[in-house]
C-alpha cells in the first residue's frame, strides 16, 4: 500500500517541486494543501485540500491532525521555511512524521542572525555592521532576519538610504556587499548523520529570489562547506545551502535552508531524487546514487494551467497541420489524446485528407488512437459529422472553428490552445 504524504502549502515553488519529484513513485501517494485560496497547487495536485487554519492559529494543530487522520497520512512535507519552523517544533504533538531536522537546527536556519553568529568561526560570513555610524563600506545589502527569497531586500549606498528602508524593517541586517556570482548547494543527510550527496549549482538568472537559470557547478569548496554545516547541524534528508563570491572571489554562507530547494529538479534529472530519498531514509531504506554525468542545464518561468468549467465526452480533432504537423505528430495534442484515453472519452479523427488515409495514419503510428475515423470531400461541412450533444473540436482552420462554433454551440480549439485542456493533476 502507497505512503500518503501531505505537502504543505502545495503550492509554493517547494511544494509544486515536491510535486514533480514525488507524484509518479509506485511508493507514495501525494496530498497537497493550502490556506490560500488562490494558489498553483490546486491546479497539479490531484489530492487538494483547502484548509482553514493558518500556522499561527491556535487551533493549526488541531486541524493538522484531523487532517492527518481523516485522509491517512503518514508523512509531511513542510513547503515553506516558516512552516518547516513551526511543524519541526511541534513534531511530537503531530500525528504523522514531519520531514525535516531537528527544532533547534530549524530555528537556527530560520534567522540570519542566528545562522551566521553559529557559523561565523567554521565558514565565511557576511560582515555585519552593527552601528550605521560605524566605518562602512559602501553599497550594503540590507535583509531581514527572517524572511525567503529576495523579499524585503535593498541594496543601500548612503546612510540615508539605510535610515530609510530600516524605517520600513527594523530587522534588517546591514551586511556587506557581495558582488560575485551566487551559487545553491542541494545536500542529502542520512540517518546515519552522513552526508550522501551534495551538488552545486550555479544561480545563472534569479527571480524573486528563486534561480530560474541554473546549471551543475564543480567546486572542492562545496564539500568542505557542507560537511562543515553537516558536522554544526543536526541535519536530517534533504537540505540546502546558498553562497556568493565577495569581491576576492571567497565564498560566503548566505542562508541555509532545511527544506527542499525550488529548483532541485536539476539534480532529479540528473537522477538524484532529494525528496524521495528523504522518504525512503524515514522508512530506513538503504539507498544508492546513481548520478548521470552529462552537461545539462535547466531554465524556467511562469507556466500556464488552467480549469475549464465544460464536461465533454467526445473529441473531433483534425489530421493535416493539426494532429500532424510538418512531417510529424504534434506532442501537445498527442498528449491531450491520451489524456483523454485515461479519462474514458471518446476521440474521433475528423479530417479532409486526400489520399490512403489509413495508410497515412499507419506511417505515423497512430492509427489505432480513435475510436471513429471520419474522412470527407473537401466540399463537405466537419459540422454536419459532429454530435453536438458534450463534444469539443480542434482545428487549426478558423473557417471550420467558426462554422462548428456557430452552428452547433459547442466549445471549439485552435493548436495554441490545447495546452488549455490538459490536466496535471497527479
């Protein structure tokens, strides 16, 4: 029987990656939820709960554990550095088992302060200045003491512009200014405390604060870092470390996070699953890495879902320049197909090709996908042949789109369009 995991919130960066790493295991069966009500999360997790306490409620707990009982979970997964804190700290009152390290290492990592008054003697830090009246190098980079991203950052080149934004944050630290390139470490401890895996990666492109252009980085300095940070912390599955090269090109701790890293689906496509080992680590499976070596890098931005308030039971879709385009078979729309056949609907081939169509249908291997071909004259009307009663129709011909749309009042699809009617709710 699968485990059933409970990602909370779903839809933050952390857990819409928890989501790609984890929603086609044989082993574990996930369940997304959120306080929000706007949020990605309910567009990709097929299991969706809109829960109504938040972390700070008093009755969070409470509801976390009706939870845990009602749908049967047996792990959760903390998807923001502040609920990571505060499910770490009240584990043992949690009905299920809670991935991530201990309270005390949480906490350190949640504050910046805390974080580089641990670790100003093992690694490098940033220089704090403490006193704006003090001999202070200009620009500084002002950050909160707790916080994520780059929210709530500023970087300041006068005493006035520091007086400024601290009138905004009075827990912003005024740290020294790191003009070199930024890096992310992903890291996996063991039971064992042992440090199994870690892997750099170069932040190229940043976003809010997230890396959206990252690519693998070899560095000796990164090992000597996290075992450094591993020997300090109590540190348990996965985790992550962020440095930056200061103007002689040292390398500076930034933040640790005890938490799945947005852009950890670099190191899965090379093979190493975090989150997966860190599941397989709480139910004490002994695990191996098998790292692929190939160059890869991997880019991303906003992606579109959408939900389509239409029931349908039947596709028409056309052939030429639409199903097949340019010599080949279009992915989105196969995809949707086959979507479609997971779903019970129905699909028919509705085209005008000239020619052995069957015969066409074979070269591309798609000959058996419909469950009814229908192949007309090139003067005949598609709308004649289509059974308006839950049908949709994809065409790349605005012509046809048109004609079907005001006859028979039925939800009609250009080729751009289709990404509209896919489901990634896993």
């Amino acid at each position: 029987m699968k485990k059933r995991i409970l990602v909370l919130p779903c839809g933050s960066e952390t857990g819409l990656e928890i989501n790609r790493a984890l929603a086609y295991s044989k082993d574990f069966e996930l369940v997304g939820a959120s306080s929000q009500d706007s949020n990605h999360g309910r567009y990709v997790y097929k299991n969706y709960i809109k829960i109504k306490s938040y972390i700070d409620d008093v009755n969070f707990i409470e509801e976390l554990n009706w939870l845990v009982n009602k749908y049967k979970i047996d792990f959760i997964f903390p998807a923001h550095d502040s609920v990571v804190l505060k499910l770490s700290e009240c584990r043992n009152k949690i009905e299920a088992t809670v991935i991530c390290p201990s309270y005390e290492t949480c906490r350190v990592c949640r504050e910046k302060s805390r974080t580089y008054e641990l670790f100003k003697n093992i690694v490098k830090t940033p220089i704090i200045y403490r006193n704006i009246h003090a001999s202070i190098e200009f620009p500084v980079f002002l950050k909160p003491n707790v916080g994520q991203g780059s929210k709530g950052t500023y970087l300041a080149k006068s005493i006035e512009e520091i007086e400024f934004y601290r009138k905004l944050d009075n827990t912003l630290l005024i740290l020294e200014y790191l003009p070199g390139r930024e890096y992310t470490v992903d890291c996996f401890t063991d039971r064992f405390s042992k440090l199994v895996f870690f892997g750099g990666r170069e932040r190229k492109r940043i976003y809010n604060g997230i890396s959206v252009d990252t690519c693998p980085i070899e560095d000796s300095r990164f090992k000597e870092m996290a075992e450094k940070i591993n020997n300090t912390l109590d540190m348990r599955g996965v985790w992550f470390f962020q440095v930056k090269e200061n103007k002689d090109g040292e390398f500076v701790l930034l933040e640790i996070g005890p938490r799945v890293a947005g852009s950890m689906g670099l190191y899965r496509s090379l093979g190493v699953n975090l989150p997966l080992l860190s599941l397989y680590d709480r139910l004490e499976v002994n695990t191996k890495l098998i790292p692929n070596s190939f160059h890869i890098e991997m880019d991303r931005a906003l992606s579109c879902k959408f939900n389509i308030n239409y029931y349908y039971e039947n596709i028409y879709v056309d052939l030429d320049d639409c199903l097949i385009q340019n010599g080949k078979v279009n992915p989105l729309i196969i995809g949707f197909l086959f979507q479609c056949i997971n779903n019970g609907k129905k699909i028919f081939l509705l085209t005008k090709h000239s020619g052995d169509l069957l015969e066409h249908l074979k070269l591309f291997r798609i000959r058996e996908l419909f469950d009814g071909i229908i192949q007309i004259e090139k003067s005949k009307e598609k709308l004649n042949y289509i059974k308006t009663s839950a049908s949709i129709f994809i065409d790349d011909s605005f012509d046809e789109r048109y004609k079907v749309n005001k006859e028979l009042n039925i939800p009609t699809f250009d080729i751009n369009a289709v990404e509209a009617l896919l489901d990634w709710k896993v």
